[in-house]
C-alpha cells in the first residue's frame, strides 16, 4: 500500500458486526487497493468459484488517505455494515432452492473520500 494511505476497516470490526448480527454464512475479509467503492462484497453460491466448494460472501474494504481513514470508519460502522448485513441477511434467509439464491450478487458502499 502506498505511504499516505490506510485501511478504514479492521478485520476484527467486521467479525464483531457478523458475530452481532447472528449472521451463519462463511465470510472473507480482503484488505486492498484496487476498486473504487470503500466497501464491496459479493456472494457466491455453491459451486460458482473454482476450487471452492459451498456458498461465502467475499468482502473487500479499500485503502484510503490515512487522513480520512477514522472519518470513513465512522461511516462504515455506522451505515456500510448495518447496509452489509441487511444485504446478507436477506441472502441467507432465502430457502437454498431459491433461484436468487443460486446466483452470483454483489453489495457496494461508495463513499466519497478526498482521493476519488
């Protein structure tokens, strides 16, 4: 990561929000510098990522400038990860069979910072 930047989201921030939520399906956690929303996530279902067996959520956060990072943090834990949630909740409360369910979605939380 670039001198000047850091990640808005700990790793133990989105456990904590999981755990919280009561939340049952696997997540990854993906710290990096490539995307242009803050937070983004995607759901795969069984089957639809090679080399992996059973259904994940797979959540990115994007670094930020290091001066904005505990403002962007606020954000994310007050309005990304209740929206997250909300998000994968529904998912997880679809019946397996549910066409939606089998298929590929995605969640994103742009947010403005100064380096976009």
């Amino acid at each position: 990561m670039s001198k000047g930047r850091s990640y808005p989201l700990k790793p133990s921030e989105l456990e904590s929000a999981i755990l919280e939520s009561g939340l049952q399906l696997p997540v990854e956690f993906t710290r990096w510098d490539k995307f242009d929303p803050v937070l983004e996530a995607n759901y795969y279902p069984d089957g639809s990522r090679s080399g992996r067996s059973g259904e994940f959520i797979w959540v990115y956060c994007k670094a930020v400038e290091s001066a904005s990072a505990k403002a962007v943090n606020a954000r994310l834990l007050s309005e990304a990860l209740p929206s997250f949630l909300k998000w994968a909740k529904h998912i997880e409360g679809l019946d397996a069979r549910s066409p939606v369910r089998r298929e590929k979605q995605s969640f994103s939380f742009p947010l403005e910072t100064t380096d976009n």
